[in-house]
C-alpha cells in the first residue's frame, strides 16, 4: 500500500464519528482539482465503498488554472463540472453541502493571476452562497490563516477571534483582502438571510499530492532536493511557521462540515512547532539522514512582499467544539512526504 492510500485510510478511520452526516447527502465541491480537493474526492470514495449506508455523492467543480487536465474525473457517484466559480453556477436536484475551497494558495501563482485570485475568493463566493441559499444546503469556506496578516507577538497563537494586520494594498492584498471579503460574505449570508455557514482557516497544510510547481516550501525543498541543488532561504529564514500534515488537516476540514457550529469559523493546523525555515531544514536533514546545502538569498521578484514573519493557530475552539486533535508529528509528516516526492517529483521545477 502506498503513502497516498494509507493516508486515505487514516482520514477514514479517524473521522469515523462524523461521517454519518453524508450518508446519502449530495455535495458540490469547488476547487475539486487542487491538492486538497483530490485528498477530499478519494475520501468520500472510500467513504461510499466502506462505510456509508447510503452512498455520497459528490459534484466536483474546477477551472483548471492551477490542477492538470487528468482531474477530469467522473465515477460512480463523482461527476465533474469544469467551471470557473467566478461565473454564475447552476446546479440541478438537491444539494446538501457547497464548499468553496476553489483558488490560487500559492504566492507564486496568485502574483501571476491576482485578479482571478480575488474573484474566485470573492466573486466564487457569493455566487456559490447563492446556490446554497437556492438549495438551503450548508455552506462551508476554505479561508486562509493570511487573514490574520502579520500578526504581533501577543496574538501568537492566533485565536479565531484576533482581527488580523493585514495591508489592504500590496502584492499579497489579492489574497489576503479577498479571503477576508469571503468571510464577510459568509458572514452576511448566515446573518441576514439564516443560511448555515462555517468558515475554515488552514495553517501551512503539506503532504503527498502537492504539485512540484506548487512553489511554496516544501515542495520547492523537496524538488531541489531531488535535483541535488542547494536550497535557497529567502531572507533571514528566522520567519517562523507551523506545518500541518495532510491527514490531520482533513480530520479537521471533514469535523468542521459535518459538526461546525453555525456562523463561526475555525483554525486548522498543528499548534506546534513553530520553527524558522533554516530549523525546518535541519528537521529535513534528521529525517533524510543526510546533509543538505543552503543558501540565504533575497527574495525573487515573484514572491510577494510583506511576509508575515510568524505563523501559529490557537485550536483550543475546534479541539473543544469539534474534538479535532492533529497527532502526526512533523518528522513523521516529512517523512511521508519526503518519500513520496522522491519517487513523484522529477527535480526539474
């Protein structure tokens, strides 16, 4: 069994007390092609072959901007739309859930498409709480924790409830402003019009499936890697982060769909460590057992400015009202990860 079917069996196991929620329902997803839209379509099949009375079925949306053409999957109980949410969507029959989770996550590509970048977060938004309102179905979104900009050192860990710093002009505003403005878009829609709406803020999630081109962290570490290359530190490399492995991530998405109370939004991710990228290097060469060269350079013309220089989620909120506890450790996560990009990735991005 390989490292992506194994996840897939985790997630399942460890979401065994909320799935109940799905049985026979039918969910839109939006942004089905991305890397955690692929993690989200395998666990629902496996969810539909194992363990639901009644099967789920899943409407997947995608613009294929940032996923391949092969995303274009259509199976028992998946159909695939290709759209762009930007644009009004129409949706025949019942649905249960819309979840927006469509957009452009890496700097690198949202410097390159900022405009697209800010309609699928807010245009996608509205247009996709509209259908949810038509639908009266639950509607769930994937924000970001950019949201909370860069914030000081009494507000790390961040809590749900800390306002955020956040540069309303500049090279990150198309994301950050925009995934913002999703949230008060949710927030509108539950308030005046009683539609039940949660919103997720995921922190610095990795993990098998990541695109080599992706350019954010560790998939531009492991492709050098691969390539046998030196790393490159933009800046000080003392900006610190925490990362959350994939199957812990979708425990937590998975637990805000089915039991988010109504209205609020939630952190997920790994409260711990926080480290700086030269740390997150050396945790790299532990779990390779191997030395790994590094450069410190300035930062690329096509990496956005204005860095947050930290990164921690507060979870107490979704450990207590959800039971979302995150269990892979970061060496173990790295490990996962690390060896399936060895055998996937090419060393030519």
């Amino acid at each position: 069994m390989n490292v992506v079917e194994t996840d897939i069996n985790e997630i399942v196991s460890r979401i065994e007390d909320v799935v109940d929620v799905f049985s026979g329902k039918r969910l839109v997803f939006a942004g089905g092609g991305g890397f955690l839209g692929r993690y989200f379509r395998a666990v629902i099949a496996q969810l539909n072959r194992k363990r639901l009375d009644q099967p789920c079925e899943l409407v997947v949306i995608d613009n294929l901007i940032t996923a391949s053409a092969d995303e274009k999957i259509d199976g028992n109980y998946c159909s695939f739309l290709e759209r762009d949410v930007a644009e009004r969507i129409e949706i025949h029959g019942t649905v249960d859930f819309v979840i927006n989770a469509a957009g452009i996550a890496s700097p690198f590509y949202y410097r390159a498409y900022p405009l697209e970048t800010l309609k699928a977060a807010v245009d996608g938004t509205r247009n996709l709480l509209e259908l949810a309102e038509a639908k009266r179905a639950k509607f769930v979104f994937f924000s970001s924790s950019e949201i909370y900009g860069n914030p000081d050192s009494r507000n790390v860990p961040t809590q749900e409830s800390y306002r955020g710093s956040v540069a309303s002009m500049g090279p990150r505003a198309c994301y950050d402003e925009s995934k913002r403005l999703g949230e008060t878009l949710c927030f509108i829609y539950h308030d005046h019009y009683g539609l039940e709406t949660n919103v997720i803020r995921p922190f610095n999630v990795y993990g098998p499936g990541m695109q080599e081109t992706d350019y954010r962290i560790l998939p531009n570490f492991a492709s050098n890697i691969k390539a046998g290359r030196t790393l490159k530190v933009y800046g000080s490399g003392k900006q610190t982060r925490t990362y959350c492995y994939v199957t812990d991530a979708m425990n937590g998405f998975f637990r805000v769909i089915a039991r988010g109370v109504a209205g609020e939004a939630y952190n997920v991710g790994a409260p711990e460590p926080e480290i700086g990228v030269v740390e997150l290097i050396k945790r790299i060469e532990k779990v390779l057992n191997d030395s790994i060269p590094h450069d410190h350079v300035e930062y690329p013309d096509s990496y956005p400015a204005d860095e947050p220089q930290r990164r921690c989620p507060d979870i107490r909120k979704a450990r207590q009202q959800l039971g979302y506890e995150p269990l892979i450790d970061l060496d173990e996560g790295l490990d996962r990860y690390l060896s399936w990009a060895n055998i996937h990735y090419t060393g030519a991005s």
